[in-house]
C-alpha cells in the first residue's frame, strides 16, 4: 500500500492518538446520555441476576422514549468524518457494512445490550432482485427491537419458522410467510429471532431504523432457509465466544498439543452443538484411538441430534478402520 507524504506525516504526529482520544470521549458522552445511560444500567443489572424478560423490558421503554437523538447523533458524526477523512466515528466499530442491503452502524454492544443504526434504500432492494438475491429467509436466533427513525408508509413480511434451539432436529423445520405490514417512522416491532424474521417490500425513500438486540437470548446460531418452498437451507455459527474457542482447539491440534487439547477445562468446550462437535472432531483426529470413550459418550448423551449422528458415524468410521488393518 503506498502512503502519500500527507498521511506520512499524519501517522507520525499526534494525530492518531488525539482522534482516538476523541472517539472515546464521543462514545462515553454517547453512553451518557440519560435514555442511553438508563438502558445500560438496567441491562447490566438485569443480565447479572440473569433476568431476560428485564432486559427486554428496559428495551422496551428505551424505545417508547423519542430516540430521534440517535439519528441527529449519526447525521452529526458522519458528516464531521466527511469533512476530515482521518477522523474516527466513535462507533465500536467505527463503520461496518454488511455484505447484505443493509447499511449498519454499531453503536453499542455491553451490558447484553447491542445497538445499530441501518438504513436500506429501494434502490438497494431493486439491486439485489436483479441479481437474483433475497432468495432466503434467515432466522438470527436473537431477540430484536426495532424502531423506525425514517420511513413512510413501508412494508414488510414477517416470516415464521418452527422455533429451534441448540437441540433442535435443523432438517425438519420449516419457514412459512405469516403476514404482511406497513411501517413508518416511530413505529416499533418485537422480532423473535428463534421463531421470526422479517423482510422489506418497498421503501420509496431511504429508511432509516434502529435495532437494539438482546444479546442475552442470542442462541449462537443462525438459520436460513429457502424463501419459496420453505425448506431449510443451512446453519450459521454466530457466537464469537465459540468461534474463538473452535480457533483454539484446532490451534492446540495443529501444534501438536493433543494432550493439551484433552485437559482443555469444560468451559472451553462447551457451548453452541457446533463448538461441542468441533472439540470432538479436533481431538479425534489429534488421536483416533484414544478418543473412542469421548465419541462414545457423544454419541449417547449430547444434546443436538445432529452431534449424536456425527459422533455415531465417526465411531462406524474408525472401526471399519480397525477391521480392515487386523484384516
């Protein structure tokens, strides 16, 4: 990458260390805010004596609340990053685009609390149709609020599949369309992220809304399936807390480290169905023979149907391997 002498001199100077300064104190002010401020004190309190149905409360009566700070905090900061391009968003992360329609800007995520500003345009949806996308309904497994900031008159489908979990038999469920509504600015919407998920018809203008996830309920995993028969599709991993882990292991494997690898203590295994199968599989395959008792117990007690299967496949696997090498 070449850097010019401008952005040269930039990096050598103050200047990273004083925007970054900056950037925290926009984002404590921001958390400052007294609805801002409560939210995350309720949340905090909630999530320690383990209260979900609080969290969701306290989400509620944030949105009841006028949020039209949020939005002017967004034109604000987008703007004053506009005009000086090495100035920082105080956005966690300063500015994510998903590779969707929507446009995302997170703000928050602390405290069970996660808070983004996306905005969708019928230009975008029109995109997307061309290129033959939009042909899957995606379940996130969270529970999502969402309150229109700018939108007029704008539907939506909210979609229903069977409500699943960690244990849930993925293949046999199905997605149907439930019904159809119009939204717009200062409306608000419940999703259930286990059983609900919506998507957007037409917005003439660009709209504009906030969603405030409680990541309490967040399941760690994500479904998707195919918008015309109803069919599922496939799995989505989404608890980092788990990918990190499945990184670990598979790091501990690769250097060798099998024994390491068994003694990694419960809390580093357990987790999502695709985190408990992803230690079995690593071990397995750091050291076959040794791994019969743990693909066994697997097999008979794990929770997910679809572990259970693997484990009891695996286990035919290396017997036949035994068979044939005594053969």
């Amino acid at each position: 990458m070449r850097i010019d002498a401008a952005y040269s001199e930039f990096l050598s100077s103050d200047g990273p260390l004083r925007y970054l300064v900056q950037k925290l104190d926009e984002m404590k002010a921001f958390r400052a805010v007294p609805p801002v401020a409560e939210l995350l004190a309720q949340a905090a309190s909630m999530a320690s004596a383990d209260d979900q149905d609080g969290i969701d409360a306290a989400i509620r009566t944030f949105i009841a609340q006028d949020t039209g700070f949020v939005l002017e905090a967004i034109k604000r900061w987008i703007r004053e990053a506009a005009e000086d391009d090495k100035r920082l968003p105080p956005f966690r992360d300063a500015i994510e685009y998903d590779e969707g329609l929507f446009h995302n800007v997170n703000i928050i995520k602390r405290d069970g609390i996660g808070l983004t500003v996306s905005s969708i345009s019928d230009r975008e949806l029109a995109v997307s149709r061309a290129r033959g996308e939009g042909t899957r309904v995606v379940f996130s497994g969270q529970r999502v609020f969402f309150k229109f900031l700018k939108a007029d008159d704008i539907a939506l489908t909210i979609w229903e599949c069977d409500p699943f979990d960690d244990a849930s038999e993925f293949a046999t469920l199905r997605c149907r369309s439930a019904r159809e509504i119009r939204v717009s600015a200062g409306d608000t919407l419940e999703i259930d992220g286990s059983r609900q998920s919506l998507s957007f018809g037409n917005c003439e203008q660009v709209a504009v809304f906030l969603q405030v996830e409680n990541l309490t309920r967040d399941l760690g995993t994500s479904i998707a399936f195919d918008r015309d028969s109803g069919d599922f599709r496939e799995t989505y991993p989404t608890n980092r807390t788990a990918l990190r882990r499945m990184v670990m292991c598979s790091a501990l494997k690769h250097l060798g480290a099998h024994a390491r690898l068994r003694q990694l203590p419960a809390a580093a295994r357990e987790g999502p169905f695709y985190l408990r199968w992803h230690f079995v599989r690593e071990t397995v395959a750091a050291a076959p023979d040794a791994s019969i008792d743990l693909l066994t117990a697997v097999a008979e007690r794990d929770a997910s149907p679809t572990v259970r299967r693997a484990a009891k496949a695996t286990l035919k696997v290396l017997a036949n391997r035994r068979t044939q090498h005594v053969a």
